[in-house]
C-alpha cells in the first residue's frame, strides 16, 4: 500500500451473521487505525473466529460491513485483501517437503518478486532458517505453527490477522512469536489483529483490548485503560461487610470503596496502609476475616466484563 492510503486500515460495521438461528455476531462494529496491535478477547463461541473469518473474506460479508484501506465497493475489497496476511485456519502444508520447499510452492502460487530471498528472510524471522531438508511431517506442533506465520508474512502485507497464532508453542516459542510480531508492527509499523486464549501474553502485545461476548462487542479499552483497571488494590471481608462498606466509605470516601463481589470489599486508596484498615475497622467492632492486597490482571478484567462483574 501507499503512504496516501487512510489512517483507517479497518472498519467493520453492524456485521451480523446468524447461524442455526444463533448470532454469531450482533451488529459488530470495530475500527483499526494504521500502526495498532488489537487484541481480540472473549470467551469459546463468542463471534472471535467469525469476526477474522468474515474480515479476510472466508464467511461472505460485503463492502458496507467491512473496508479495508479504505474500500469503497466490493471490487475494491477484493483487491485490498491482497495486503493482508491471515493466519486462521492451519495452511495445508506438504508433509513430504521441507519448510523451504513449501514457501516455494506458496511463493509460485502468489508470485512472490524475489522469492528466493523473500523466503528466506520470512524464514529467519520465525526460526526456521536452520531446518534444511527436514521434512514438514516431522516437525513438532510449535515448528508447524511457526511456518504457518511464515506464510502470512510471504507477501509482505500491512495488516496481519492472527487466530490464536501460539497454540502448541512453548514458552520459548510464545516469547520468541511476541518478539516477532513487535518488531514488525514497530520497524514496518504493521498494523496487526490477534485473538488469543493466552491472555497474559496478550497483556505484553496489545495497543488496545476488544472484548466480544454473544457476538457483541462488550467493551473496547486501550492499554492504558487496562493498567487502570488492572492496578493493585486492597481486599477486605469481615464479619459485616455491608456496615463496614458504610463506614469504610465515609471515612475514605465512596469512591474509593466498592463491593469487590459477594464476599469482598475493594478500597482503591493505597496511601493509607493495611495495618492503619485494620486498625481502624478493629476499633469500630468489626472481627476481620481477610485483608491484603489484590492486582487485576487481563483475565480479571475479561472475567468481570464477560460475566457481569465490577
């Protein structure tokens, strides 16, 4: 693509598809500028796999759902999904070859200038330039996966699409998978959409974080946002804990305190110490059952808006 194209790489809007009288996805609306990593979040079943699917043209969707760099018919996004590199569905690879024989067969297929090289570049970058003539059917789950991403990158494109791209890798492989896909969004400022059921390495990768759930987009918080929600807290639980959350929030003020489900109270105010809490609910009669310190992490926050919570 072209410097000239718009800031906007994807907008997808009201998409709706139902299936089996169930929608999968309900009115879905998500914008993706130029240069972001968008975490996509949600539980099994909840639209993330069709979303993908439907914006790299797998499940019909038309021009009025879905632009892509700025599409304005259909024809237009047809040709624009050429600068997208998608990794959905595993790629049928041929077991008898090598890594390299396959993203030859890959390169012929989509005329790749200067295959030679450019495979060997894409090879690198995923760890697989060392491999030679092992063939594909002996390589580990990991490996597979690797050359999967390999192949999206082939093309060289602007917007990548990853469905659960570190299923089957080890530690060292998600490290190494994470490493990748920052350098690319920050040397090639390549824009980049990833759903994920590992989210504490969605934590480390994404700009921005788009929860799904039923098929709607329930909430869509930039990382910034996240470490708000996701900062360190105290916890409390007595013996009362309607009264205590009465007194606590009028001595440190209501919105410093909160109902932290059914058993717990939250007090966001860390400049006051624990044992000062405890000190203080102790004198006013209150028999103490729990009191420490509590960090959200992105599953917290993903199980508290999936599931109704605070």
């Amino acid at each position: 693509m072209t410097e000239s194209v718009l800031e906007s790489v994807l907008q997808v809007s009201q998409l709706t598809k139902i299936y089996k009288k169930q929608r999968a996805l309900d009115s879905f609306d998500l914008s993706v500028s130029r240069g972001e990593i968008v975490g996509i979040i949600g539980p099994n079943g909840a639209g993330k796999s069709t979303l993908l699917r439907s914006i790299v043209g797998l499940t019909p969707a038309s021009e009025k759902n879905i632009q892509l760099f700025g599409s304005v018919d259909y024809e237009a996004l047809l040709t624009n999904r050429h600068f997208v590199g998608a990794l959905i569905e595993a790629p049928a690879f041929v077991d008898n070859m090598s890594a390299k024989e396959n993203m030859i067969h890959y390169a012929l297929q989509r005329k790749v200038k200067d295959r030679g090289a450019r495979i060997n570049e894409v090879l690198a970058l995923v760890g697989l330039d060392k491999t030679g003539n092992k063939k594909v059917k002996n390589f580990s789950l990991g490996m597979k996966q690797r050359l999967a991403i390999a192949l999206t990158l082939l093309h060289d494109p602007d917007l990548l699409i990853l469905d659960e791209p570190i299923n089957g890798l080890d530690p060292a492989g998600i490290i190494h998978v994470r490493e990748l896909l920052l350098k690319l969004n920050r040397e090639k400022n390549m824009t980049i959409l990833i759903s994920s059921h590992i989210l504490s390495e969605l934590e480390h990768l994404a700009s921005r974080f788009v929860f799904v759930n039923k098929g709607r987009k329930v909430a869509d918080i930039s990382s910034q946002e996240l470490a708000h929600q996701a900062s360190t807290y105290y916890q409390v639980q007595t013996t009362d804990n309607a009264k205590a959350l009465d007194f606590l929030s009028q001595w440190l003020g209501q919105d410093k305190v909160a109902a932290d489900g059914k058993e717990l109270i939250a007090i966001y105010d860390l400049e006051v110490p624990l044992p000062e809490i405890a000190k203080r609910l102790v004198n006013e009669g209150f028999e103490l059952l729990f009191l420490g310190s509590h960090k959200n992490d992105l599953e917290s926050v993903f199980l508290n808006i999936t599931e109704g919570g605070n």
